[in-house]
C-alpha cells in the first residue's frame, strides 16, 4: 500500500533506527532470552539511547517525539518480541506518563530525567487479583495517619516490579481512587516475579505485596482524581499496543514467507501452493489495513483529537487480527513452527498476554458498542 509515502523522512529515519537496534541486538538472542525466561536489563540504556524511554512526553529530559514516531517505534520493537514493546510501555506510557501528566513539579523533576536516561525503572501499580477489568473494585486502600498515607494490599501483573526503582500505586481512598508515587525500597513493598508462565517469557510480570507501606504526604499525585488518572495512563499504553501488535504480525509473515520460499515439497516451492499464497495474502492485507489504522489514529493523536473508542477500534481489531496472521504464519512453518528455531508462535504465545491487558477483547468491544448504542453495557 505505500505507506511509506505517508511518513515523514524524520520517522522514516526513526524507524530506521529502531529497526536497526532490534535487527542486531535482539533477533539474534531473543529466542535464548525467551527459553531462559529472562528480560536482559543491559539493553536498557541503548533504549534510553535512541530516545525510546518516554519518548512521546515533553520536558524533564524526555526526547519530546511525536505519537506516530512513538507509533513506528513501538511496531519495531514488537517485531523482535513483546516483550521489549511491554517494558517501552510501562516505562514510558504508564509510570512515566502517569508522573508526568498528574505528577507535582517536584515529582517530575526527581522521576523523569532518570528514567529517560535509564538510570530508574517505573512500574504501574492497579490490577490485583480479584480486580482485573474492574479497577473500580480495587481492595488495596491507603488510610491517612496524621500527614502520612498508609498502603496496604495486593497488585496482580504488574511489568517490571521486582527491577523498578519507583512504583505508581492505585489505591482507594475515603476520597476514592489516588495515585502514589511509591519508591520501591520502602519498608512493606515486595515485588515478586511470577514465574510458569507460557507467554511474555522474555519479561517481566509481578505480584507486588503492599503492608502498611507509609509515605509522605507529598507522594500522592495531586492531579489525579478517581479512576480518569489511571485510565488516561492506559490509553497511552493501549495506543502503542495498536501499533506494537502489527510489528508481531509482520515479522512472523515474513518469517512463514521466507519459509515458503525455500521450503520445496513435491519438488515446488511452498509458496507456489495456492492454499499457501492465499494464507499469506490473508496475512498481508490485515498487516496493510493494520497499520494504515495505527497511523491514522497517530495521525489523530498527533492533532490532539483522538478519542477512547477510537483507541478500543485499534486494540481490539489489530490485537484480533495479529493473533490469527501468527498462528496461520505458524501453520506454513509445519511442524518447525513450534520450535524457537523461528519467531511465530513466540509471537503468537506473547500475543496471547498483549490481547488480554490494557482491557480484553470484551472490554474494548463494550467501549466500541456504548459509543455507538448510548447504552453502556458493562453491567
């Protein structure tokens, strides 16, 4: 389709860069790191270095790059695994964001540079086990004790617990839901990696225990009232995911197309098959329609109109649709595709988690479905 003549030289340039990064520093090990179970924190500072750690925020050290470079990023990044876009997204979209848009002046300037530079890691701290799409029905509480605030409770998959130096905690209030800026060696915060898992193995998901944790009075964010700040943090990390899903989506159709190529059953190409050339023209034309809807709704946010049912269309759709290209890209592999020998059903095993967080198929399909009926459905 072109795209390409829809991108400005500048994020064609980015793109490049990023692509560059995953090509040589993550294709070749991420397989590895997958089996290992094991997210490798030493590429964190060639993140911090090409700009990709708060990259869409302004100030405070953050590289200030527009929501379609953030975009084009994102796609990169997943095409080497989700992993990588999952630790961009926490850092950037949802612990940074949230200090950023509802944090104190004090706050920003003690948490940002940091964690753009990669010298601090951030968490996000609101799902918990009993309350996964109903953050609403969150029992971690924070109770005041003279101008200190005490936390108590659990958090649930929560990205990059046990290595982050500072945790955004979502808790009730008797003034309802509030933000906190928790660093992570206070006393009563233990994070613990959650282990088994069958996707997202190169990353890292935790339980964070919260008992009597105290805090300042100072380490609320003061601009964020009820669940709006946690979901304006989500909707960040959503967008990326509209993005990110098409890089998964794309590299594992190259991947089965290459295969195909050389791959010679009854003394023919694969690809030469009509049954094969139809999975992957399936394939090509959901990454085309993919990524053109990631970039218009860029484009959208870019122009500050973007809305959040136009975001649930992008996560519901692309995440839908880069499940089923990873699965059929695996079906050309045969049965080499259930091997790390190649990247398909990594992708398709990672994507498993993508479709679930930042709001299930279900929840976005309510969104989609109150905007057009008026009527909300959740209940």
């Amino acid at each position: 389709m072109d795209i390409d003549s829809l991108l400005t030289s500048d994020e064609i340039a980015l793109r490049a860069s990023v692509r560059a990064f995953v090509d040589t520093q993550i294709k070749p090990n991420i397989a590895q790191w997958y089996e290992d179970a094991v997210f490798p924190l030493e590429i964190v500072p060639q993140m911090a270095k090409l700009g990709l750690l708060g990259m869409h925020l302004k100030g405070y050290g953050c590289p200030g790059r527009s929501s379609v470079e953030y975009g084009l990023a994102a796609l990169e990044l997943e095409a080497g695994d989700s992993g990588l876009r999952t630790f961009v997204s926490v850092q950037g979209s949802l612990a940074m964001s949230a200090i950023h848009r509802h944090g104190s002046e004090e706050q920003k300037n003690e948490w940002l540079p940091k964690m753009a530079a990669g010298l601090a890691i951030g968490c996000f701290g609101l799902t918990e086990p009993a309350a996964g799409s109903d953050p609403g029905s969150m029992s971690t509480f924070a109770r005041r004790d003279g101008t200190d605030w005490v936390i108590s409770g659990t958090k649930r998959w929560i990205g990059l617990a046990t290595v982050a130096q500072v945790a955004v905690i979502w808790a009730m209030t008797e003034e309802g839901v509030r933000g906190f800026v928790v660093p992570t060696d206070t006393p009563g915060f233990t994070a613990t990696a959650i282990s088994h898992k069958l996707s997202m193995r190169a990353s890292i998901q935790c339980e964070i225990e919260l008992d009597n944790v105290r805090l300042p009075a100072d380490a609320m964010l003061p601009k964020a009232a009820g669940l709006r700040g946690p979901f304006e943090c989500l909707n960040e990390a959503r967008y990326g995911i509209i993005w990110g899903a098409m890089g998964a989506a794309r590299d594992s159709y190259l991947t089965a197309l290459a295969y195909s190529q050389e791959r010679m059953p009854f003394d023919k190409p694969l690809a030469g098959y009509q049954l094969t050339q139809q999975k992957l023209v399936d394939m090509a034309l959901e990454i085309n329609k993919g990524t053109l809807l990631a970039l218009q709704l860029g484009r959208l946010k870019d122009a500050g109109r973007l809305k959040p049912h136009q975001i649930s269309i992008g996560k519901l759709n692309n995440c839908r649709e880069a499940i089923a290209i990873c699965r059929e890209a695996r079906t050309i592999l045969g049965g080499n595709g259930i091997t790390l020998d190649y990247s398909p059903l990594r992708h398709a095993n990672n994507l498993e988690s993508v479709r679930t967080y930042e709001g299930t198929d279900e929840v976005h399909t309510l969104i989609i479905g109150n905007h057009i009926t008026g009527l909300p459905a959740f209940r």
